[in-house]
C-alpha cells in the first residue's frame, strides 16, 4: 500500500513563564535563550522522540487498544496483534493525531490529508495516483492522497476499513475506525504478529520501504517496553505503599491543577497555552506525588520543583542507575537549576515511572526517559 504522511508538524517555539502552580516552575530570564533553542516543552511537557506511552493522546490509546481487541472479530487467525503495535505506525504516520481534535466518538478534526500523489515529487511523490473516491475521503477528486491519522490511500481503504465505533460506517478520519482498519490490514490473511518475520513483512505490505519498516520497529518497541506492568515482587514497607498508591491511579485523566494528599481533585485554569483543569477531576504530576506519599504519612509541597527540596536528593550526574523504587524522579528544562524543574514522577524500577505526563494524558507507567531533561531524582523513605 503506497502512502505518503503528511509533513512533520512544527512547534512555534516561545517562551512562556510558568507560574509555580503545580509541575511547572518559574523560569527565569538567565535561561530563556536556553529554552527558546533547545525545548518547545511549555505546559504540555512534551516528550523525547524516543517514543513513549506518554505522548499518546488518551483517545487515541483508548482506539489502539479497542482495535487490538477487536480485530479478530475480523481476522479470526490473526495472533500478537497489540496496540504497540498500532501505536508504532501512528506516531510515523500522523504524530497520533496531535494538534487535532478528537471528539469522544473518536471523530478526528480537522481532517489529516497528505500530499497528493500527482507525481509532482511533492512530499516525495513521483507516481500518479488516479482518484478512485471522488474526493469522498481524501477532498479532491483530481487525484489520491492519504488520508487519516493511519495514511490510508481511499483504495486501500475500501477494502481494509471497518467500524469500530458502532455509527454503521468505516469513516478513515475516525480514530476507531482507522486503528481497526489498519489492525485488519497487517493481520493479513492472519498473520502471527509475535513473530518477528511476519511483523516486518506487514509492515512492509503497509509501506514498502525499509527504512519506515526500521522506523516503526523501533517505535513499537519502544512502546511495549513502555506498556510493561512493573515487578514489585521485591518492593516491600513503606515504598510499596507509596507505589501502589500511585499505580491504582492509572487511567485518571492529567488535570492541571488537580489531586492533593487525599486523592484526585478539579483542577484550575489555565496552562499557558489555555488548556483547563477546572472540569478535570483528576491529577497533574506533583498532585500525584503528592497524594502517593501522603499514604505513609509524608506531607509534600505542591510544585515538581519544591519537592526536589525534600528527602535526600540524588545527582543527575548520577545516571538512572542510581535511583530506586520509591524515588521522585525530576525533569527541567536546564538540568542542574533545580529552579527550572517542571515535572515529577515515581521511581518504580526497571527504568519505569509512574507518571501523569501533561494535559490530555492519563496516569501511567511510562520510561524514564519518556521525559525531557532528567535532573535527578530524592530519596524520601
């Protein structure tokens, strides 16, 4: 199936001065050439390109998820199909949606086109495709271009697409709809995904190149390891306790200003770029924190950045290896200006965290490094 993903999205690059609210920190004029050059983090904390469960919109997690569930209804003998898997292509293909809007039926707004694959050599087309949808799918009838947060050519779609989300139409722009279609198109005639083979052979079939197969391997990788529940077999007393607090938390909505020691809670507005806590019942970083430690009597300052002042604190320099389950781990935008800190989370081992990562996210495990700017971590316990 030839494809062609739209352009990478670029971020305006400005810099904000957070107020010391809840993981972000004041940040301070001395630095700001710093943050203009090497970070478009702001309030929405944005993470490295390395690919985490974090930089996952909830709605689209919840749509990869639903398909890997529901595509052998389609493709009984499809085997491994999970939604890492789905994940991978779609932070390729379309930066799983980012900067649109996605209603709660998984309608995506605007809609994602590609390029048109006139041969142009735009967006590295050099083959004609004759329009096949008149303009259903794709908004032109002179000729093809992908469409949805999964690329689908409208051929291709045909034949692949499926609904998920019970409307009676297979609709490339809907979130559900598009994952299922595109689990239905790598399962084949049922393939067994868990062999490494016939994954790379799918995902060939789904764009012949090896270079985009190499790509998204190294995402879906990246997003199971990030998937992966933590072993607190040897995690025992108090540490335990903290932790679990924090996993039982998992699938609550990130609200900016949200959670305190007694639990979840409505936020406030707004971040800087206006995103709304204030109808959010749920937690941002440090309430997070905040409330995983208030379960063995320990009382935490509200902002990322004031907690790095409690317990015993542990150097960036230090590397990861350092840390321990049980641990805040800290992230800033200048590492080593503990002022600059804006965000939190909890060690739990194997190089994973409990994380409430920034707005329009879910509580989760992610990998240490799904964030920006490791800064160390603290030792409360």
């Amino acid at each position: 199936m030839r494809r062609r993903r739209p352009g990478r999205w670029g971020c305006v690059i400005v810099l904000l001065l957070f107020t010391a609210v809840c993981c972000a920190a004041p940040v301070s004029n001395a630095i700001s050439a710093y943050v203009a050059l090497h970070t478009a983090r702001q309030d929405t904390a944005q993470t490295a390109e390395s690919g985490s469960v974090s930089d996952i919109p909830a709605r689209m997690l919840a749509a990869y998820k639903k398909a890997a569930t529901l595509v052998r209804r389609h493709v009984p003998d499809c085997r491994g199909m999970g939604w890492p898997i789905l994940a991978g292509i779609a932070k390729v293909e379309s930066h799983h949606a980012t900067g649109r809007t996605i209603t709660t039926s998984g309608d995506i707004r605007p809609r994602i086109y590609g390029v048109l694959l006139n041969g142009s050599g735009a967006g590295g087309n050099t083959t004609v495709f004759p329009d096949t949808d008149k303009g259903r799918w794709d908004g032109t009838d002179t000729g093809e271009r992908a469409v949805g947060p999964f690329q689908f050519l409208p051929s291709t779609w045909d034949g692949a697409g499926r609904d998920a989300n019970g409307d009676k139409k297979a609709d490339p722009h809907n979130a559900d709809d598009a994952a299922l279609g595109a689990a239905v198109y790598l399962c084949g005639g049922g393939r067994d995904l868990t062999q490494r083979g016939q994954l790379k052979a799918a995902l060939f079939q789904y764009n012949r190149s090896s270079a985009y197969v190499a790509n998204v391997l190294g995402r879906i990788d990246q997003y199971t390891a990030a998937a992966k529940d933590p072993g607190l077999k040897n995690v025992t007393g108090k540490v335990r306790t903290v932790i679990e607090a924090a996993l039982s938390q998992r699938g609550v909505p990130y609200s900016w200003g949200g959670g305190n020691a007694t639990g979840r809670s409505y936020g406030i507005c707004c971040t800087p770029s206006g995103k709304s806590g204030a109808h959010i019942k749920g937690f941002d970083c440090s309430g997070l924190t905040t409330y995983a430690y208030a379960k063995v009597g320990v009382q935490l300052p509200r902002t990322a950045a004031a907690q790095a002042g409690v317990g015993r604190r542990i150097p960036a320099g230090l590397g990861t290896g350092a840390l321990e389950p049980g641990d805040l781990v800290f992230f800033a935008y200048a590492p080593g200006r503990d002022s600059t800190i804006y965000h939190v989370g909890i060690y739990v081992g194997s190089g994973q965290m409990v994380n409430a990562p920034r707005p329009d996210t879910v509580v989760r495990v992610d990998t240490v490094d799904a964030m920006s700017g490791y800064a160390g971590g603290a030792r409360l316990l």
